[in-house]
C-alpha cells in the first residue's frame, strides 16, 4: 500500500474519530515548492460534511495523522491546505524495495479481466500516410501501451478504407494516364505512386469543369457532367457488381497501398493485431438495422428510409439506410463494432482514434448500440483529437499539398544530424552509427513534440524547434539517458548491493519522490487516455535529475554507501525515463 493510500484512509479515520463524520474521498496533491512537505491534504472539500474552520479542521487532522501514521514526521497548515513531511525513512525504505524491479509501474493483466481494442491509423487506400496520420497513429498506440501497462488486455486494430469514389479516382487517372508504371519501374513506394494519381484526377477534374463553364454551365453541372467523374462512378457500380477486370485492378492498386503502409508503420514503429477492409465491412449493419426496426430503436419513413431519433438524448434524426436499402457509414460502423466483439467474445470496450470533426458521429454511433441493448456500448470511448497544422498553413490531399509521413520521418532524422554536428555530440562514432542516433533522435523529437501536447487541442507543428536538446523535448530526455549511461559505465563497483539507511538530502528525496508516483502516472493516463500525462512525468523526472546531477557529487560523495545510492539512484532514473518513453513508441539511444 502507499503512503498517499495509507494517509487517505488515516484522514478518513480522524474525520469520524474527530468529528463523527463521513468522507468520501479524500484530495491528495504534490506539496507546492514553496512550502515545507511532500504531500497536501485539500481541507476545502471536507467543508461538505465538517463545520468549521479549514485552518482549525487541518491542524486537528494533522495532529491525528502524526499520531497514528509513522511515515509522517511533522505537518503545517496554510490556509485550507494540509501540509504532509513524510520521513526520510519512508522514501528510502520504497527506494530499496523497487529499485531492482525491471517492471516497476506496470501491472500484469489478468486473463480473465475483459479485453480493450483500440482503433487507430485507418487510411485510405488512395494516399500516402500523412502528418495528420502519424498524430493518429502516434496517439492509439501510445493509448494501447499506457492501457496495458495500466493492467489490461489490449488489441489494437484499424479499419481500412480502400472502397468507394476516392479509391476509383486513383484507379481510373492510373489506367488512363499511368502507361503501365508499378513501384518497381519507378522505383516508388506503392503508396505514394497511387497518391500521384489521386492528384492527378483532380488535376484532370478541375480542367474539365472550366472547360465545361467555358460552354455555359453552372459549376455544379460542370461538377457533375465531367467525363472524368461520370467514368469514376461508373468504375464504382462495375467494382460494387464485381467486374472481374475493375476488381483486379483494385486488388493489384490496394497491394501497393498496403506494401508501403507496412514500411511507414514500421519507420513510425507502430503495429497492429488485426486489421478490417471497408470492402468486407460495408455490407455489414444491415441485419442489426432489421433487428432495430423491431424492437422500435428505429423507425421507417414513407420514402423506405430507416432513421433513428435521438431527439430525447439532445441530438437530431439519424438516417442509418438509404430509401435504396443502401447502408451509410453509421450502417458499417454499428456492424463492425458487433463483428468485432463476435472475433473477439473478451471485449468489454473499445476506443476510436478519430479526429474531433468526427465527435458528433461517434455519440450517435455510442447511442445507437447502447438502444440495440449491448451491455460492452457504454465502455465505448472516441480519442478525439486535435488538428495538426505547420507554420505554413493546411494540408490538403486532393492537391498533393500534404506534408508526406515519410518524408517528415526521414527530414527529422536530417535535421537531427544538423544539430548534432553543430553540437558536436557524436565524435568518434562510424556513419553508421551516427545515422543511427540521427533517427533516434529525429523519430524522438517527433514523436514526443506531438504526444506531450492534449489530445484535445490543435497543434502547430515546427520541426525545428522540436529537436532543440533544451526545454521539454525528446531530445533533452533522450539526452540525460545517454548521460546516465555514461555515469554507470563510469562506475568502477559494484553498485548493486544493499546498503544501510542513508540521510536523503532534498535534491535525492525530490527524485525519489517523483519515482514512486510513476505506477499511479499509468493509472491516470490510462484513466485519461492521455499520452501527455506520461510525456510531461518524464520531463519533469528529468529536470528533477538534472537538478540533483548539478547539486550533488556522485563519485565524490562523503561515505562509499552514499555513492553507491546516487549510483543506485541514476539507475532507476534512466530504467524509468527508458520504460516511459517506450509507452509512446520512443526509443532512447545509449550515448549521443
């Protein structure tokens, strides 16, 4: 049990001892810098069910706790805040016990506890992943690792959406324009040959419709008369009616596609358990709309629509099947998520990783399945994220004005490069190596610029000023890695032996402190699901690290039980920065 857990219960205590009274729960925060202590008690809250004073209130439970909790050495009050010292003893005691635990933080998951799936990346099969892609995949995964290590079974998954007018636009423009080129003549990744082609037909498309309001017609009839369009929806009905030569090309076109998502997934360092096709997924649905239909979850208007009205929840009328009997996508999303939990009978919830523009689709899609009587719907979850803009404005895919996944990967490597020999990191390392670190580096700064930031907000990507070795980065974590690396290989003992209780001094107490809250930093992020909650823990290891590294002499300290300690110390500190960067997919290199 920790201390925070023994003191909530203490506090409980005092407060019935004391006053007769029933707490709930008790608020526990980090002692603010400025004032003596480890752990505060909010007194305000407990105003609820306690008459008095907060400074009064404080001091009779702080003397209670000193009382009956030995950890505790002293307390003082500061207007409704109780301020917790926890002995020296206590921290150094926590110390011992966990510093030879290689999986410290992370619970084991149980087999018979009820699985996640977490969803994410989910491209279309028409283009290149793009930076917009990488913050999706970079997020779910990252979810995916934090939930397990929390103490969960976890799949993840994505949904792959190669059918439809986007995918026949590709396909046309190559049979048309392409002249038979493949990945291999070109010497192209599959994925970014068939993007060129996207944007090829709208390069096309557009040049028929001035052509066409140069005749005379209005922009919405030059939009749809296009010969181009008209050829892409006919392309579309041959694929929907199985055309044997249209599907052949499908096939062999999507086979590219997947070729190179493999080596952008494995650049990025991302992976998944299984995958869903669009083409398998779209007709599913249907029957679950006829089930509905009975049990009054839906209703048919005279056109043969079928609609679900969500009016009483807040929202609107939801069509969920055409007049036609053709599904939309709230039709192969309710199916899918029943196809998924029929693969895998242990989900008891799932999370999408979908960006914000998609928020009121999702708390439609959570309410239907919740209507249909599925007891998993209300372990439903939408990873709603923000936007990810450059300093040079918006990407748009039709136009070829994305900023490549690829490509960013490989520019942060080189930029990486440039700063290093700038700064001289890397001397007396071969090319090899050194590209090696480069990519490290590079994929780091990257991966932790957008992962430190809320899901919820929009970032502004720069490049630059994410590989910068100061501030709160990758690269200065990665870093102080590296340089605690250097501190072991320097030590010429044993450093992996017991020793007898030492005096803590604030800077070595203040990282042993923030040690022991990691296990509870899993829990929150996964609670959260937010990557954030991990990426600014480590920063704030780090800086605490460093503080002690810059105030305290290691290999000159004044007793050899010391030295083993701050040797001990810079151990788990670079065990732990190196277990909660893998939680976001970040590598950290051994020197730099």
């Amino acid at each position: 049990m920790s201390v925070q857990e023994v003191i909530s219960g203490k506090v409980k205590e005092a407060i019935q001892q004391l006053y007769s009274a029933q707490l709930e729960s008790v608020e526990l925060q980090a002692t603010r810098k400025e004032f003596e202590g480890d752990i505060t008690v909010v007194v305000f809250p407990m105003l609820r069910v306690v008459k008095g004073n907060p400074v009064q209130i404080g001091e009779s439970v702080g003397q209670y706790l000193v009382e009956h909790v030995k950890e505790i050495d002293n307390y003082n009050v500061v207007k409704g805040f109780l301020n917790l010292v926890i002995s020296d003893s206590y921290y150094f005691s926590f110390f011992a016990k966990t510093k030879n635990d290689k999986k410290y933080g992370f619970v084991t998951p149980s087999e018979n506890d009820k699985a996640t799936m977490v969803e994410y990346s989910s491209p279309n099969t028409n283009k290149p992943l793009h930076l917009g892609h990488i913050r999706n995949n970079l997020l779910g995964y990252a979810v995916a690792e934090i939930i397990k290590a929390s103490g969960k079974r976890v799949y993840k998954t994505q949904i792959i959406n190669d059918r439809g007018i986007h995918i026949c636009k590709s396909m046309l423009a190559w049979q048309k324009y392409g002249n038979e080129e493949t990945p291999e003549s070109t010497g192209l990744k599959g994925d970014k040959l068939v993007g060129n082609y996207y944007v090829k037909f709208d390069q096309v498309y557009k040049e028929q419709i001035a052509q066409l309001i140069g005749e005379g017609k209005t922009e919405e009839e030059a939009k749809k008369e296009a010969p181009v369009i008209i050829e892409a929806q006919e392309m579309l009905r041959k694929w929907e009616a199985g055309d044997k030569d249209v599907v052949q090309l499908w096939q062999m076109m999507n086979g590219w596609v997947y070729d190179g998502f493999d080596q952008t997934y494995k650049a990025l360092g991302v992976d998944f358990d299984s995958y869903y096709y669009e083409s398998d997924t779209y007709l599913l649905g249907k029957n679950n709309i006829e089930e509905g239909l009975t049990k009054g979850v839906f209703f048919k208007k005279e056109d043969g629509s079928v609609w679900c009205d969500l009016t009483d929840e807040g929202l609107d009328e939801k069509l969920v099947l055409r007049s036609d009997g053709t599904a939309v996508y709230m039709t192969q999303d309710i199916g899918t998520a029943i196809q998924r939990v029929k693969d895998n009978p242990d989900i008891g919830g799932m999370i999408y990783t979908v960006g914000n523009e998609q928020d009121y689709h999702f708390k439609v899609l959570f309410l239907i399945l919740k209507k249909l009587g599925y007891d998993w719907a209300q372990y439903l979850h939408h990873l709603s994220y923000g936007m990810v803009d450059l300093p040079s404005g918006k990407m748009k895919s039709r136009e070829g004005t994305v900023v490549d996944a690829d490509d960013l990967i490989i520019e942060m490597a080189k930029t990486a490069g440039d700063i290093s020999k700038d700064l001289g990191k890397l001397e007396g390392y071969t090319d090899e190596e050194k590209k090696e670190v480069y990519r490290i580096i590079g994929l780091g700064a990257l991966k932790y610029y957008i992962l430190k930031v809320d899901p919820k907000k929009r970032i502004l990507f720069n490049p630059e000023e994410s590989v910068d070795f100061q501030g709160n980065t990758g690269p200065f974590i990665q870093y102080t890695y590296a340089r605690i690396q250097a501190i072991l290989r320097k030590a010429d003992f044993d450093y992996s032996k017991d020793i007898s209780t030492i005096v803590l001094n604030q800077k070595e107490k203040d990282v042993v402190k923030l040690l022991e809250s990691y296990p509870e930093i899993i829990q929150n992020a996964a609670d959260d699901l937010s990557p954030a909650i991990i990426a600014n823990y480590t920063y704030d290891l780090v800086k605490g690290y460093n503080s002690f590294f810059q105030n305290v002499p290691i290999f000159g300290a004044d007793s050899d039980d010391e030295k083993i300690f701050r040797v001990q110390l810079s151990d788990v500190v670079g065990r732990t920065i190196k277990s909660a960067f893998k939680l976001l997919g970040i590598n950290v290199p051994e020197r730099m």
